[in-house]
C-alpha cells in the first residue's frame, strides 16, 4: 500500500470503534453474549477440573521431592546392615569400619551422621569432620535400653520421631536400621538427617516454582520451612524439640488451620489433599496440603502456599489463575457427556445469530481490511527475509489502525536492536563486558592499563580425570567453577578464560575497581577456604593461586563472527608462574611484590626473591596466610 501523495488534503480520520458500534456492535454484541453465556459454564467447570487436577500434581511433585531425599537414606540404611551382617565389613574391624562409614557418609551428603550402637549400649558415632568415631558407653541410660529393645524387633529401617541432639546442636530425623549377624541381632545402624537439611532441601523447590512449600509433623509443629535453614534455637524442653506453627514468625503459616471462610470453587475437585486460602494484610494466600504417613510414627503434612495477590481487587481472577500454584498446564482436559451438548448448543446460537450480521460484515471488513493486509504483508516478508529492506508501513485515516502501524514501525526498529544486542551477547561471556557493549553500540576497544590478575588451577587435576572419567570430572568442575565464579564476581573480579581446570580472572579491567588488588586477595582467601570448608560433587579438592599485578593488553579477539574477550602481557604470564611456583614452595597463595605494595592489612610473608620462568630479572613474592581487612 502506497502512501498517500503529499499534496492531498487531509482528510478526517474515523476511530475503528466508531465503525464497529454504528455498523456490527449490536448484532455482534448479541452473539457474543449468547456464546459466552453458554460456553462459560462448560468452561469454568473445564477449568475447574484442570486446576484441581493441576493442583495434586504439584502435591504429588512435592511428595516425591521430599520422597527423593529421603529414600536414598533408606537405601543406603539396607544396603549398609547388609554388607555388615554378610561379613563384608566387620564391626570389630576398626579401620574397615571407619573407612565404610566415611564413604557412606560421602555417598548420601543428607547424612549428617551415623551411629552404630550395640545391644551393650556401647555406640561410636561418626560426623565426618574426623577419622576416629566418637565412642561413648550408654549402658546406664534406661531409655537408651529401651531404644535397643524396640529396635531388636524392628524388621528393616524405622525412622524415629525427631528430637533434639546436643551432639549435632540440631533437631533431627534418626533411620534405625538393625543389624543380625547369624541371625542374632548386633546392634542398630542409625543415620541422622537435620530438619535444617530437610528445609533447605525443600526451600530449593520453592525457589523453581514460586511457593513457599512446608513439612508439618502433626497439626502444631513445623518439620520443614525455609525460616528452619539456619534455625538453632535453645532446646530446654527435650519431648518437643520441634518450633510451633505460632512461633515460627510465618503469618501466613499460622494461619493454616484457620482459613477464611470462603469457597475455593476452582479447586473443589481435589481428591487427595486439600485447598484453603486465608488473608494476610492486603494479600490473600492459596493453601494447598496433603497428609503422608511414611516417615515417622506421626503424620507429616507436605504442602506449600503462594500469594494470590490483593484481597480486595481481583481476588477471583487471581484464584483462577495461580491456585494451581505456578506453571502452566501439563495436560488439556477433555469435554464430555453435558458438557460437551452445552458447547455444541452455544456454537449453533451464536452461529444463527451472526449470520444475520454476514453481508454487513463483508461490505465493512474489506474497507476496513486493507491496512490489516498490508500489516500482514510486512510481517510475512520479515518472516521470509528477516529485517533487512523492510520499508516502514505508511499512515492511515483511520486512527487506530494508525497507531498500530506506527507501533508496528517502533517494533521493527526495536527488534533490529534486539538482533544487535543478541549478536553481541553471544560473541562475549563475561557479563559486566556484555553490559559495556550494549552502552558502545556493540563494540569493545582494546585497553592497555594496569590491573591485578588471578590464576588458580586445581591440584592433583590429572589423576583426578583418571579416577572420575568424562562425566566424574564435568560435574566435579561445574560444581567446583561456580563456587569460584561466584565469589570471583562478588569481589568485582572477570572470569576471562577457563583453562580445563584453571581460571584466569583480572580486576579493574574491563570494569574500573580502584582497590583492584585488595580485591583479588580477599577472593583469593575466600576461594582458599572455600575449598577447605566443603566438597565439590562428593569430592575434597584443593587449588593454588597466584596473584600479580601489572600493565596488561585487554580485548577481543577471535574470527569475525565468534570473538573472546582475553587479556594478554607479562602480568598474565607472571600470575601463572606464581600459581605453579605453589607447589614448589609448599604453599597455596602466592602474591607478587608489584601486588603486595598496593594493599594494606593482609598477613604477607615475604619468601624473598626468586627467578621466574619468563622474566628476566627476580620477582619478590609474598605468602598470604589470612586476611585482616
């Protein structure tokens, strides 16, 4: 459609509505009532169906969650009284059992502990922070007596109602198991999973899904919640080691047993579980919960709640839409019997009432058609050829289909944007260059400017991919770089390059950090005890930095339609050999004087001078033993 000559008179431009109402409103209006009025009880009843529906499968998706934290508990607790009575593993070989209880504990990281106790009461308990158990003599405790007696008739893992243990300072859940050899019984085999475990487990589901899921044990008293992570409080009533529902500080929580007095029409149907809502302030909240008799010898009470939003406005719609608690649906429902005639009934009306309206309708839409083709016309060339020679859509007397093309011709223009900054995001990694980029019009100057370089490297990497094989050592390494990165990033520190298992990360460049190389050693410290404190996929591992500041090229570099953004020159090289020269000098962290000279309060011991592979003239290093700032 060709736009109008510039010397025409304007005319008077007429709002579509204004068409609409004159020419079709009543007849389609009528129609549409008629439709809808009979269509909307099949499909709210449709709806309802489908959110009910929907609703048990997040429940069910939340028992088995909870069921997958636990159950390998469970199996390990039968595979483990299994290898002891077969004699594979003997109690009274010490080493053996040490080392079979480490790898247990290794095997299922739920696992805070481990116990076994014998019909004596005498019980060695292990926590993995040591090699040797802990022994202890519970012969002249009449309840840990009648603990043996009940567990010598237990017939296979039992999980006990929780209680607080000063050992752990935590409430847990205890497995029994017990364990016969030849037949006569030897003890219990006890696993001890924390409630903080079990919340944090569960507040990773919320996280995916946007509810707040709990574990109740009983009616009164809270299991599992994401408040529970870091819970620890003063335990001085041993029989109730568990926080209330009142005293939790959840005021949604509390609430639960006391909902508001209104139907949740939509979610009647279910059939294992139920659904209430209550109201918080100005909020309203959708419960949904289920009771599972697996775990202990009370109930538990799984389920999760989520915020509906305002009481006051759009109360209904928000039931409707997000009671299902999150997501979209899984499966379509079907019609059937009275529902389906009530569909066919609202077609056959609507169809007698519009046809009326045909013959008014053609004469109109095709005046009113023209834009719309030639709005079609454009999207499908773009669809063909993309955004290249796409001519902007003209204007039009008729207002709104005015604004559409104008909006349309805005759209164009943002997505030819939108390309850009797609190109550009893929050619860079790092996130803080791509943010630069999207500032400089997609483009990255190389820089020449002082900066601190951090190179780790993991030890004993080589041996570690002959042990784990191709899948062992990518899981360990993605477990092992996010960590790094993260508390690379949290110290404004890039990750320019990983090296198989080696990171290569600067500060200052490309993002200003004035205090640079205070920074690369606080993440430095920080990664150090990172890979002291915890494992990486079931694995202990350690690493070796070095740190060096200095003048350093930064830019991208690469093909033309794949670029990396990288940093070159000897301050590079020389945190490298830094990194190496750990290993030769027994320590972990090693820092340059060129680094040393610009911080302050970090213990540095001098190692003196050194020649350095690469560099023509000594290097005074540092140790960094710990940081005081």
């Amino acid at each position: 459609m060709n736009p109008p000559p510039t010397n025409r008179p304007k005319r008077r431009r007429l709002p579509i509505t204004a068409i609409a109402v004159v020419g079709l409103g009543a007849l389609v209006a009528l129609a549409v009532g008629v439709s809808l009025y009979l269509g909307l009880s099949s499909a709210t009843e449709n709806t309802r169906r489908l959110m009910a529906q929907r609703s048990e499968w997040r429940i069910d998706d939340l028992e088995q969650r909870i069921r997958s934290q636990l159950q390998p508990v469970m199996r390990q607790a039968r595979w483990a009284a299994e290898q002891i009575e077969r004699g594979y593993v003997k109690i009274g070989d010490a080493p053996a059992l040490n080392q079979f209880i480490l790898g247990a504990l290794g095997a299922v990281p739920q696992v805070e502990g481990i116990a076994i106790t014998d019909p004596e009461a005498l019980s060695r308990r292990w926590d993995g922070s040591s090699v040797e158990p802990l022994t202890e003599d519970w012969s002249d405790r009449p309840e840990i007596a009648a603990w043996l007696e009940a567990g010598a008739s237990l017939t296979g893992p039992r999980w006990q109602a929780p209680f607080w243990t000063p050992t752990l300072g935590t409430t847990i859940l205890l497995l029994d198991t017990p364990i016969r050899i030849d037949g006569k019984f030897a003890g219990l085999f006890s696993q001890a999973v924390t409630i903080s475990n079990l919340s944090q487990h569960i507040a990773s589901i919320g996280a995916e899904t946007g509810v707040i899921p709990f574990i109740l044990h009983g009616r009164d008293h809270v299991l599992a919640h994401p408040l529970l992570i870091s819970w620890a409080p003063s335990i001085t009533d041993q029989d109730q080691p568990l926080v209330s529902v009142e005293a939790l500080g959840d005021p949604v929580l509390e609430r639960i047993w006391t909902p508001d007095h209104q139907k949740l029409y939509l979610l009647e149907g279910l059939t294992d579980g139920s659904a209430s809502g209550v109201t918080v302030g100005d909020d309203y909240y959708v419960f949904l919960y289920r009771d599972i008799d697996l775990y202990g010898p009370e109930p538990w009470t799984i389920g999760a709640y989520v915020n509906a939003g305002t009481s006051n406005t759009g109360k209904w719609l928000a039931n409707v839409v997000r009671s299902a608690l999150s997501g979209s649906f899984a499966r379509s429902g079907t019609m059937e019997g009275d529902e389906f005639e009530r569909v066919v009934a609202s077609v056959i009306a609507g169809l007698a009432v519009l046809i009326l309206s045909v013959a008014l309708a053609a004469w109109m839409g095709a005046r009113a058609s023209r834009p719309i083709r030639a709005l079609a016309t454009v999207a499908r060339a773009i669809e063909t050829r993309g955004l290249d020679d796409i001519a902007p859509l003209p204007p039009s007397r008729v207002t709104e289909f005015d604004d559409a093309n104008r909006s349309f011709n805005r759209m164009v223009a943002g997505l030819r944007e939108s390309e850009l900054v797609r190109q550009t995001l893929g050619r860079f990694v790092p996130t803080d260059v791509a943010k630069t980029l999207l500032t400089e019009g997609g483009e990255l100057a190389p820089e020449q400017s002082e900066a601190t370089v951090l190179f780790c490297d993991l030890e004993g990497f080589t041996a570690l991919t002959e042990t784990l094989g191709p899948a062992g050592i990518v899981e360990l390494l993605n477990a092992y770089f996010e960590v790094m990165v993260e508390i690379l990033e949290r110290h404004r520190g890039i990750v320019t390059q990983f090296q198989g298992d080696a990171i290569l990360a600067t500060f200052n460049v490309p993002m200003p950090d004035p205090d640079h190389a205070a920074n690369a050693l606080r993440a430095a410290i920080e990664m150090q005890d990172a890979t002291r404190r915890r494992a990486f996929a079931g694995h202990r591992i350690g690493n070796r930095i070095g740190v060096n500041t200095g003048r350093l090229v930064a830019g991208a570099v690469g093909a033309k339609g794949r670029l990396s953004y990288t940093v070159h020159g000897d301050a590079v090289n020389l945190a490298a050999r830094l990194e190496a020269l750990n290993k030769e000098l027994g320590t972990r962290i090693l820092v340059s004087g060129a680094t040393a000279e610009r911080v302050e309060g970090f213990d540095l011991e001098p190692m003196g001078e050194v020649g350095v592979r690469g560099q023509t003239e000594q290097v005074r290093i540092h140790a960094l033993r710990s940081g005081a700032d």
